[in-house]
C-alpha cells in the first residue's frame, strides 16, 4: 500500500515537473522572464523592411528589447516594442532607424539619441508623473524611418546596373574619358605657360624687391633728414624768436610810417596840386569846347610849321608838368604817389596840346586860304594840290575868326 502511494507520488511529482519545464520553455521561448520588468514603445513606420516579432532593438548599439507586435495601417505599420529594464532612461529626441546587417539581412531596430540628458529625472519610465518632454515614457509614440535595407541596396545596384549598361550612358562615359583627356593635354599646356610666366614673376619679383630696397633707404633718409632738421630748428629756436620779434618790430614801425604819411597825403590833396589839377581841368574843358568847334570847322592836313609850333607849347607844358612832378616829389616820397601823379598830368598835357594844334591849324587854314584863291584866279587849269578855290576853308569858318586868324598871321609875318 505504501509502496503504491510513492509510486503515484513520484508520478504526480514528475508531471508536475514536466507542466513546470514545459511552461518555462514556452516563457523562455516568449522571452518573458519573472522578475524583470519593462516598458512597452510605439513607433510607426512607413514599412517594416523585414522586421517581424522578436526582431532585436538596440539603444546606442546595446540590446535593450525587441519587438512584440506589429500592426499594419492605412498610412503605415504601428511596431509595438518592449524595453528593458523599466529603469532605463531614454531621451525624449533621438532617431530610430531599421537597419539591416549580414549576409542574410538580419533586421534590428536602433534607437540613437541627438542629444544629452542633462535634466535630473526623478519619475521613472513607467510612472505616472513621467514627463514626456524629457525622456520615453511607456507607451510613448516615435516615428522612425528604413534606415541601411538590403532590398534597397540590391534595387540601387539593379538601377545602376541598368544604367550603366545603356549604350547611350557608356557613349557618354567614353566622351566625357576623352574630354578628360584633352583637358589634361590642356592644362599640362598651361602649367608650362605657368611655368614661364612664374619665371617673369619671380623677375618682377626681384625688381619690385630692389625698389623696395630703394625705398628703404629713401624712407631711412627722409627719417635722418626730419632728424636733422629737427635738430636744427631745436639749435637755432633761439634764434628764430629773435628774427619774429624784428618782424614783429619792423611791422609796428611799418605801420606809424604810413600813419605818418597820411598827413602829409592829406595836405598835398588839399595845397597847390588840387589847385593845379583844377586848372589842369578847367584848360581840358576849353579844350574840347574849342576842339569840337575847329573839328566843324577844319578838313585840311596838317602843316610843318604849326607842327613845330605844336611841339614848342607841348616842350612848355611839359616843363611846367616836371616842375609840379619835383615839387610833387619834395612833398611825399611815395613812388607809387608819383607815378599815378605823372600819369594824369601827362594824359592831360597831351589833351592840352591836341587843342592847341588844333587852334594852330586853324589859324594857318585862315592864313593860307586867300593864297589858295589868289593862285587858283591866276592859274588857267586846277591844281591837284592840297587846297582848292572850290572848297575855300572861308565857306566852313566864320568871318570874324577869318578876319582875326589873317590879321594875326599877317602880323606874324611882319
């Protein structure tokens, strides 16, 4: 009886063992362990790219969880991921990537953070005072992409290939070849030219180099003599005071000269030059009354004889004109006083003598006309001379003045 009872002992005993084993191989195979806890992440995907349940999920290259459901949608496939353990802290921005590695394209998701977390985290991933704006937290969504895919590496290679076996591509690969080779020609030209004209550079250079130079030793020059003249104003600084303050002397002695002067150019404008000047005047105004009246009255050439007449009266006022020059000159010694004294006097001594020659002429015109008509009654046939019995200067002067220009000139005669 006792024996029985251990026998269906050990047999309950073993199924109950093998229902533990059993049940421990399916939690292994489902990769549920008792005891450790995680956090569940949703990221979406515009494809999987060969991801399936289980597909391993890596954080900066560690295995941290995998994947434990995927849910295709209209706009993309939801991958629902478990990370472990609970504890582990996971920045808010990173990028994740399905990657795949291998021969035979084993696919894993990778989680790789952008920044650093520096913020001190009190709540926990599976908390419900988990901030969001930090780190994940469970059930938190993130978006990733296809990162490296074999499929899209064999599609990129197909399309390369298919390119790179049309004829019109190797047609111009071979063009672009040959293009590549004349623009080596080419530039292998042009690095000789370059090599010339480096030669003349360096020429130029050494030119420059020597001006350069030149200049050098011009600017060190220039230094010394700013030195030296420097020196030279700093010697005689003395001296140079000394010559501004005869400057300033010769300048005030200067000054009381000519205030000493303005006197005398006072007394000379108001003494007998103004009374000369005056009469100098009144003679100029009587002279061009009696010169408009012998210009109407005269059209005959000029005579030698009143022409001397002329020159003696102009001798006479010239003497006059140097008497009242010396007598200028004892009164002021201003050279430029003189010199505009003289100019006007002399410009109305001419004016002065031009009337009197024009009276003279008249005077000789009255005398000569009863000549002229004498020889123009005698004579038979008309003279070409210069006085004619047809224009009788008796007809244009007035019969007094005649009368007194032939009385004068008859007494001049006797």
């Amino acid at each position: 009886m006792r024996s029985r009872t251990v026998r269906e002992g050990s047999v309950g005993l073993l199924l109950l063992l093998g229902l533990g084993l059993f049940a421990g191989l399916i939690l292994w195979l489902r990769g549920i362990s008792v005891g450790n806890r995680s956090y569940k992440v949703i990221i979406d995907f515009a494809n999987v790219a060969g991801m399936e349940v289980g597909t391993a999920v890596r954080y900066r290259g560690v295995v941290v969880g995998k994947i434990t459901k995927t849910r295709p949608g209209p706009n993309g496939v939801e991958v629902e991921v478990e990370i472990s353990p609970a504890d582990l802290l996971i920045p808010k921005d990173v990028t994740v990537e399905s990657n795949q590695s291998g021969l035979l394209g084993s696919t894993s998701i990778d989680i790789t953070p952008l920044k650093q977390l520096t913020a001190a985290v009190d709540a926990k991933p599976l908390d419900t005072k988990c901030n969001t704006d930090i780190i994940i937290c469970n059930k938190s969504r993130l978006a990733g992409r296809v990162g490296v895919s074999v499929d899209e590496l064999i599609r990129s290679s197909m399309t390369f290939a298919n390119a790179y076996s049309n004829p019109a591509f190797v047609a111009d690969v071979q063009a672009v070849t040959k293009n590549s080779a004349q623009a080596a020609a080419e530039i292998a030209a042009l690095s000789r030219e370059f090599k010339g004209v480096a030669v003349v550079v360096k020429q130029q250079v050494s030119t420059l180099s020597a001006s350069s130079r030149n200049v050098d030793r011009t600017v060190t020059k220039l230094g010394l003599t700013a030195d030296q003249v420097n020196s030279l104003l700093a010697t005689n600084r003395s001296n140079l005071v000394g010559t501004l303050g005869n400057i300033n002397v010769i300048t005030a002695q200067l000054r009381t000269t000519v205030a000493n002067l303005n006197p005398v150019v006072s007394q000379v404008q108001q003494g007998q030059l103004i009374q000369n000047l005056e009469t100098l005047s009144a003679n100029a105004a009587q002279a061009s009354a009696n010169l408009r009246d012998v210009s109407n009255a005269l059209n005959s050439p000029s005579n030698l004889t009143v022409l001397q007449q002329t020159l003696d009266s102009a001798r006479v006022t010239f003497q006059n004109v140097q008497k009242i020059t010396s007598d200028l000159d004892e009164l002021t010694g201003d050279p430029d006083f003189r010199t505009n004294v003289r100019k006007l006097v002399n410009g109305l001594s001419g004016l002065v003598s031009s009337s009197q020659q024009l009276q003279q002429q008249a005077q000789l015109a009255q005398i000569l006309t009863p000549i002229a008509e004498t020889a123009a009654a005698k004579s038979t046939q008309p003279s070409s001379g210069s006085f004619s019995a047809a224009n009788p200067l008796s007809q244009i002067v007035p019969k007094k003045t005649a009368e007194s220009m032939e009385s004068k000139g008859v007494g001049g005669r006797e």
